[in-house]
C-alpha cells in the first residue's frame, strides 16, 4: 500500500495508517477476531458500523450483478485454497456440494445483526480494499488535502490532480506481462483493476486457474476477459464491479454499463482487444500497440 499526497499535517500519514489497520482488523477473513471471521465461526454477530455498511453494499451489488458479485462464495474460495496459497483442484462433486452454501439470498442483514446459515461464510475481499480506499479518500479531504494518490495494492484513489495541477498518471497492467499496455489520465476518481494475473495457480494439467469464481460454477470464471478496470467516483463500487463484470464478460458488462452508467471501462480480452468505453477514450494511451488492438464502446 502507497498513499502519496501533499501539503497536510504529517500526522495525517501515521492516522491513515492506523485507520487502515483497524479497517484491514474489522474486514480480515483470516484475522481469527475480525468481524467476519467471527461471523463465519459463530453464524451471527452485532456487526460493527463499517461490517453492516460494507455487507448492505454488497448486497446491493449482488442484487445489481444478479449474483456475479458473491461475498458467499468463501467456502469455494477456500477450497481451491486461494486463501493459504495451498492451491488444489477440487472435485466436482466437492464443489456440487458446496455450491448451495453459497447462496447470498440466505445472508441476513439488519440494523443490530448480520447472519447466515450454518456451513455458510463471507469473504468481503472483493471490495473491502475498494471501501477502505474510500474512508482514506474522506479523512484526507477532511484534511484540507487536494491532491492524493493512494494505491491499496492495485485499487487507485485518485484525490484532486498532481500538485501541478495535471492529471494523475495510472498505468494498467498488462495481465500477460511485467509492465503496463497502457495509462490513464485521472483526476478525483477511482481506478480498480481485477484480473486472473494477480492471484492463480497452473494445476497439474497445465490449465491456469485463478481466483476470481463464477459463482455459477464454483470455478474459476473464464468469459474471456484477462482483466476489468472500472473507473468511477466510489472505491467500493468500483471494486465491486470489477470482479463482478470480471465474471460477466464483455458483452453483459458492455449491457450493465451502457444501462446503469455513473461509470467506464477499460477492458483486456483474450483476444488482445483492449476495449474502452467512450468517456475514457481521451483519457487513455494504448503503450503496447503491437500487442493489443485499442475499440472504443459508444453508449449506442
Ligand atoms: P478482486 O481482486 O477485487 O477482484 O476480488 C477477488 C477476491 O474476491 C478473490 O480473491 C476471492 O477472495 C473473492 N471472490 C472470488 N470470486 C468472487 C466473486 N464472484 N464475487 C465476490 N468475491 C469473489
Ligand atoms: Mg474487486
């Protein structure tokens, strides 16, 4: 994690920090006290502030999604062991088994508790970093600061433009390689990426499998894309969005963004096309032409 910003406190840099600590202490699976944790032991607990806001929009994102967003999935997640690094391919019918303790319907939600039934966990690691982003994004504004690049291990928070008053410069990786296929101009926004690069294993019959799940099939989710990275004005959506239409795929993301909007898009498909949706078209510099071919979505 990077936060850069200028012309505030010095303070300010030790607050976020322990803000991000207590946040990464509420939301951590793997932390045996966090709030989630607990709940996946217990079935039931009075979630902090942070835990019932962050669940409800999830919730709301899943309900969006129709279910490509799925902090339920844990159980499958865990299985495949992305979450210790102990990968394994596992049976179909394992997977049969668990698929129906995945159901998000089945998470209750209200004002003093947050449940789920027995054999069911969450994992909110698809937009905790998002969410974190934006309570770092709030204090700092807070803060008097106007101009901040925060960078939570891939999540961009773009606060203000360089103290130049220029752009910032965000490059988006390139999944099948070391550096970066291209750069985006950004100001006042968030930039999030999800991709199969970032955490997968190559099994015994050379397949690569990665973390992000289909939660229709309970593995990995294959639609032809290699990475999403969702522009827009809140961390948590963006994130969540982004391993959402990660799932999807081009042409349902291209129907989500042209019917909901508040939002854009840089896509990198198999295929080699990177696809970006019009708003960002001036924004955005191809620096791998050989490799990928740039199309830019109208909203028509
Ligand atoms: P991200 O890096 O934001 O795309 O989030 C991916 C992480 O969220 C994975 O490492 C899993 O812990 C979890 N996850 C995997 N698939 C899904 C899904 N379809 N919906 C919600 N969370 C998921
Ligand atoms: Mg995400």
């Amino acid at each position: 994690m990077t936060l850069r910003f200028y012309g505030s406190p010095e303070t300010l840099a030790e607050d976020l920090k322990a803000e991000t600590e207590r946040l990464e202490s509420v939301f951590s699976v793997t932390r045996p006290d966090s709030d989630f944790a607990r709940l996946n032991a217990d079935g039931r607990i009075a979630p902090a502030p942070e835990t019932r806001d962050l669940a409800e929009k999830a919730l709301a994102l899943a309900r969006e999604t129709d279910g490509a967003l799925n902090i339920a999935l844990y159980p499958l997640v865990k299985e495949w062991g992305f979450t210790t690094g102990q990968y394994q391919i596992p049976e179909p019918d394992r997977i049969r088994e668990l698929l129906p303790l995945t159901d998000w319907h089945r998470i209750t939600l209200s004002d003093s508790s947050l449940a789920i039934d027995p054999g069911m966990a969450l994992d909110p690691g698809s937009l905790a970093k998002g969410y974190t982003a934006d309570v770092l994004t709030a204090r700092l504004k807070e803060a008097g600061v106007t101009c901040a690049l925060l960078d939570l291990g891939g999540n961009i928070q773009a606060i203000g433009t360089r103290p130049d008053g220029t752009p910032w410069q965000v490059g988006i990786r390139d999944p099948e390689g070391e550096g970066h296929l291209g750069i985006l101009s950004a100001a006042d926004t968030a930039v999030v990426t999800s991709g199969g690069y970032e955490r997968y294993f190559t099994g015994p019959d050379g397949q690569v499998y990665w973390h992000i799940l289909d939660p229709l099939t309970g593995a990995p989710a294959r639609s032809g894309l290699l990475s999403v990275t969702v522009v827009g004005p809140a961390g948590w959506r963006a994130d969540g969005l982004s391993t959402a239409l990660f799932v999807m795929g081009a042409d349902k993301a291209l129907t989500h963004w042209r019917e909901t909007g508040g939002y854009e898009l840089v896509l990198v498909t198999e295929d080699h096309e990177v696809i970006v949706t019009e708003g960002l078209a001036d924004r955005f510099t191809l620096s791998e032409p050989d490799t990928y071919t740039l199309k830019v979505w109208k909203h028509d």
